[in-house]
C-alpha cells in the first residue's frame, strides 16, 4: 500500500507521516508544488493533503482533488480546500480551535466505523468550512465548527477539522486505519 502525504507547511504534517509509516504502509512527505503527471505516474492508493497556514499556498492541491481518482484524506487545510474546490466556503472561524474539541458524529460513515457517537479531538485552525458543497454529505459537527468532517456522496474524497494524528485526540490511528481500508478497495 502507497499513500502520500501532501505538505502544506503545516505544523502536524510531519505526524501525519510517521503515523502512517508505524502503521507499516509506504509513504512520502511530498511538496505541495509536486506535479499532477507525477504523481499519476506513482500508482498511489491514496492521498492525504494536510494541514497549513494559507489557503493560497496549498500549491498543486486542488488539481490533485479535481484530478487524482484515489482515495483523499483532507486534514485541517485539506479539508477546507477540498469544500472550497467543489463550491463549499471558508471563513475565519467565530471561536478558532486551538484546543481539544469534542466533535459529535452525525453519519456513521465507513471513515469512522468504530468510534463512539462523540469523540475527544484536538484542533488547531483558525478557519473553518462553513458552507459544505452540495455533492458532500455531513459526516460530524462540534459547538465550535458545523461541519467537523463531510465526504463526497460519490468519489472517496473526505475532509475532517482536526487533527487525528495527534496524541490527544481518540480513535486518531482508527481514523488513518479506516482510510487505509478505503484506499484497499
């Protein structure tokens, strides 16, 4: 299995990484500026575009996103820019999430097969999606931020708020194993 994680600058894409290689599965921290046809030539099985500061410096993402046919994880940034990429949008968010956060499921989708009906997180964003684009279904939602987690209705494409390769936040490797059986189908 070969999944690629996208650096957007972001301070957790380094975690992102190491989680997946302990789970044993061959990965790369790769420049968001690497091209399409690159990446197409790798055969990949999936993708996670992570975290970062700017929406305007997220590189080749979106061409990623509109292009790639694999599985893709948006994490933080990722998830933002996947909602803003299909016609979702994005603001400063009213309370930031600088902190642990708990988050509600509201669609037990097979991303979160397992987790309990709410779950502890950890959260680092100062923006948020506040409008999910139409073809994307909610998948979970917090007091700080509506839409913590939606998925594509029909491509594997998921965007999640917080940050589940850190410590703090339960069913964290959970999240990155159900991805990893996303991207086996």
């Amino acid at each position: 299995m070969r999944v690629y994680v996208v650096n957007n600058y972001g301070q957790y894409n380094h975690l992102i990484y190491r989680t997946l290689r302990d789970l044993e599965v061959e990965t790369r921290l790769i420049s968001n500026n690497t091209s399409l046809d690159s990446l197409e030539k790798l055969d990949l099985d999936g993708l996670i575009i992570g975290g970062g500061p700017s929406i305007e410096r997220t590189g080749n993402c979106r061409e990623y996103i509109q292009n790639l046919d694999i599985p893709i994880l948006g994490i933080c940034l990722g998830h933002q820019l996947i909602a803003e990429t299909f016609g979702g949008k994005v603001r400063r968010g009213e309370m930031g999430g600088y902190a642990e956060v708990y988050v509600r499921i509201v669609a037990y989708d097979e991303l979160f097969e397992g987790f309990d009906k709410q779950i502890r997180v950890w959260s680092s964003h100062a923006d948020e999606v506040y409008v999910m684009p139409d073809e994307f279904k909610l998948l979970a939602t917090s007091e700080i931020c509506d839409i913590e987690a939606m998925r594509h209705i029909r491509r594997p494409l998921y965007g999640i708020q917080w940050h589940p390769e850190v410590a703090h936040t339960q069913f964290g490797e959970e999240t990155y194993q159900n991805f990893l059986k996303i991207c086996k189908r």
